[in-house]
C-alpha cells in the first residue's frame, strides 16, 4: 500500500480532477468508507471495482455531495474539485452537481418529452439566453450521448417510451447537458442488455475526450475495458488504486489479486 502511494505521487498535480483525503464515510454507527486516499484524473476514465457492500458506490456519492440528501450519513476528511473543497460551507450542493454530474444504475428519465429531459439541467442552472441556444444544447447532448440520430425526428415524445439502452443514454445526454467537468456513472449498465452495454461502453470511451469519468462497475471485464485507473476497494477500505492494465495483471495486494481470481467477492 505505501508503494502504491509514493507512485501516486508522481502524477502531474495539473492532471488532478478531484484529490480525496482521508475520507471516512458513517451511516450512523456504521463506517463505510475508511481513510480513502485517491487522485482522479482529469480525461481519463477510472473504474471503482469490489464486492456488493464494500463501499465503492457510497465513496462515489461523496464525489458530487450526493450523500447529504441521507440525513444519518457524515463525511470527513477532504475531497477537493480543481484543489477547492467540495464540502466547504460556501460550496452550494446543486452548482457542484451541476459541475459533477451523476448517472444512475436503473436509468431514471423524468416523465417528459425528450427534449425536456436534456434541456431541464441548462434551463434551471440559467445556462442559455434563447430558445435557439438551448436547441444547440439539447442537440450537442444528444449528440455527445450517441442518440441524436434516433431521436431527432421525434424529441417531443417522452423520454419513458424509449428502449432501456436509449434510456440510459437519455440519461448520460441529461448529465452533460450542463457542461459538467466530472462525470459520475454508478453501475450505468446493470439494467441493459448485451448490445445496449457495448453501446454505453462505446459512449463512455468517447466521453473521456471531455469529461473526466468515474465509473461503479460489478463487471471487472467491464472496468478492464473501460477504464485507464482502477480502484479496488474491500470491506470500506480502499485496498489498491493504479493503472488498470497493472491492477488486473500484476496487483500488489494480496486481497487485490483474490478478488480478481474470483477468490473473495
């Protein structure tokens, strides 16, 4: 572990998106997340693999403060975006999420037209002056989300009745349309089906052109394709966390390596 924290430090500072330290996480009397230490880069995708339970999804929802809204939750430690703490009292929860947007497991489109879905975020955050300049939004989200093509001769039906995989992508569209830096996915393809999964996939690759993304997976293929980083976390704690190619071939933890062989998980 201490090796694999001297390497960390020789990342390029000017590459770090969000910088975690000592993050604990409790749910009540429960401690979640223990002493996390993690450097996530800018355009690049990192994967946060482990057992159910053992904390990844809860470290993720720290990211973008999605764990106030759970009112036994507490969070120490820090977690800084461009080196500004996030839970500093003049940080405002909904900027920062408009900064780190979150895509969710079960794909959750609001029951409105398309269009509406992907141009709510840039009309409640004041993001357009004209009807004209939210047109170019919704059709860039599109656009970046891989749907245009599907959906533009019909973006006044609703966002429910497109198929599961377009759903999700619906889903990511909505998360960009307010130009976030960091993309949150918490496992954003356990709910679709094989095709729709590779499309996703797919997406993700290209969304780290502009984004930096961090991905909850159960898939360790999944993250393996992916992911540049990955980050394997166990029982709350963060086990190990480097270049993904070196996590699944060469891991220095024991734990790392029994997980990965399908031993423990």
């Amino acid at each position: 572990m201490n090796d694999m924290r001297l390497t960390e430090r020789t990342v390029d500072t000017t590459e770090i998106k969000i910088a975690a330290r000592k993050v604990q996480v409790y749910y009540g009397a429960t401690h979640a997340n223990k002493d996390v230490d993690v450097d996530i880069l800018d355009k690049t995708v990192t994967a946060f693999i482990g057992p159910s339970g053992c904390g990844k999804s809860t470290f993720l929802r720290c990211l973008n403060r999605m764990n106030d809204t759970i009112s036994v939750c507490r969070v120490e430690g820090e977690i800084l975006l461009d080196s500004e703490d996030i839970y500093d009292k003049k940080v405002d929860p909904v900027q920062l999420r408009a900064k780190v947007g979150m895509v969710f497991q079960k794909p959750n489109p609001f029951p409105k037209s398309i269009y509406d879905n992907v141009a709510y975020g840039p009309k409640i955050h004041g993001l357009t002056k004209n009807k004209a300049e939210l047109d170019e939004i919704v059709e860039s989200s599109l656009r970046k989300a891989a749907l245009w093509n599907e959906v533009k001769d019909r973006l006044d039906a609703p966002g429910t009745g497109l198929s599961g995989g377009q759903q999700q992508r619906l889903c990511i569209a909505r998360a960009v349309a307010t130009s976030p830096e960091v993309l949150l996915m918490d496992e954003p393809c356990s709910a679709l089906d094989p095709i729709a999964t590779a499309q996703v996939e797919e997406l993700i690759d290209e969304l780290r052109e502009n984004f930096s993304v961090v991905i909850v997976t159960h898939s360790m293929q999944q993250a393996a394709r992916v992911s540049q980083r990955t980050a394997f976390f166990h029982l709350g704690n963060l086990v190990e966390f480097g270049e993904t190619g070196q996590i699944f071939t060469n891991p220095s933890d024991p734990r790392t390596e029994s997980y990965i062989t399908g031993r423990i998980g």
